[in-house]
C-alpha cells in the first residue's frame, strides 16, 4: 500500500462552480518535490491540509475534518474502462492517489502512518457536487448531466481525512494502517447512507465521533426525525 502521487492544484476560475469566488482548485497534478500537510483549521476557516494546493469553496470544503482527499488508482483504471479515456493521478481532484488499497473498506476513523512521519484519520467520503460534474465535462471525460448520478451509484467515493500529526509527503511513501475502530461502518457504507441508502442513516452513527461534519449532521438529523428504526 503505498502513494502513486501527491496533486495539488491552484485556484481557477471557472462558469460551473457555485463557490462566491467563481473559482475552484479541482484541477489537481503531481508534484515532484516533498508536501507539507498540516490540519488547516476549522471548518468555513481553514483551507487544505497540503501545502501549496487551493480550495475555493470552504463552506462545502477543506478544514480539519476534510483536510486530505484520497482517490484509489485502482478506481480511476476501472473509471478509465468505462468512460473510454486515460484519466491521469489527481484526475479527480485527490490530493493522493493510492495504489494497494480498497478505499471502499477503509472505517471511519480508521488511522493511516504515510511514510515516516504523518497521521491521517478517515472522516468519511467525497459527496459529489455541481463544480465536479463541470470539471469532468470541461475535460471531455462525460457529459455533465447525469455525472453525479453516475459518480454516486458507483459507491467508490475516495476517503476525506483529518491529520492527526503534520508532516510531509512524496510519491512512493508507504501507507500503513495503525488503527481500525470497533466498529463496522465502512467509508463506503457511510457514503452510501448519506446518498442512496437514507433508512440506513442510524446506523452509521456508531462512528460518529470521527465522521466529518456535513455527513454527521445528515445521520443526527434523520435519526432524530425518524428514529432509529430501520
């Protein structure tokens, strides 16, 4: 298990996001030279957690608890199979592209050690969005309309991570998991109940203490509504 690449991305300015500023750093590519990643602070506040690499929108982005996103290559060959083009590392706007893990499988809180120094903890995964669809028809990959769809019922959505120790990190870094939670809620379970599985929402709050904001908030608020019944 190891990285393929570190992408970044700076600030751009495009018709298809709806971020106040017009601009989004979705556009992501390798870097040859070592990455600063620190926690880059709270939500609507802090940016991302990779040195030198732009998010636009931080009321739907960036902060501690969406400060790294992982996308597996592996994902990205069997996307390449079906949409008939080559879709380089940082394609999707991940910050690490992975080689060697099922991302799907990572839980929820689950701790990685990339190379020798930096600790990352999953908080759930990527919701797609409007600046999404626009990135991946601009590239001529699919049409825009019907992507989010087509991304969702996928149910391979990458990781979102906070950092739990700063460091810095290249290509080639061997990934290593130092801790899996006592519980069974999956990345992909969580992205699934918060997208197309809704009766599934009480469930996933078994690991609610390390889930990122916006996903945590779905789940209490269906469970409170509805209860926990499923």
């Amino acid at each position: 298990m190891h990285l393929l690449s570190v992408n970044t991305g700076p600030p751009r300015r495009v018709d298809y996001t709806d971020a106040p500023s017009g601009t989004t750093g979705i556009g992501k590519h390798p870097v040859n030279t070592p990455v600063r990643v620190t926690a880059p602070g709270a939500p609507g506040v802090g940016a991302s957690g990779v040195g030198d690499d732009a998010v636009c929108d931080l009321r739907y982005h960036g902060g501690d608890d969406r400060a790294v996103y992982a996308f597996a290559r592996e994902d990205l060959d069997a996307w390449e199979r079906d949409l008939g083009c080559a879709l380089p590392h940082g394609a999707f706007g991940e910050n690490l592209t992975t080689a060697g893990i099922d991302l799907r499988e990572v839980l929820v809180g689950e701790r990685w050690r990339i190379g020798d120094e930096v600790v990352l903890e999953a908080t759930g995964g990527r919701i797609p969005c409007r600046t999404f669809a626009g990135w991946v028809a601009e590239q001529g990959w699919a049409p825009a309309k019907g992507w989010l769809r087509r991304f969702t019922l996928s149910g391979s959505p990458g990781v979102m991570f906070r950092v739990l120790t700063p460091g810095t990190l290249r290509a080639g870094d061997e990934v290593r998991v130092l801790h899996r939670p006592a519980h069974p809620v999956t990345v992909a379970a969580l992205f699934r109940a918060v997208t197309t599985e809704r009766k599934r929402l009480p469930e996933v709050l078994a690991a609610a203490e390390w889930m990122e904001r916006e996903q945590r908030e779905i789940a209490e608020k269906y469970t409170a509504k509805y209860g926990t019944a499923t």
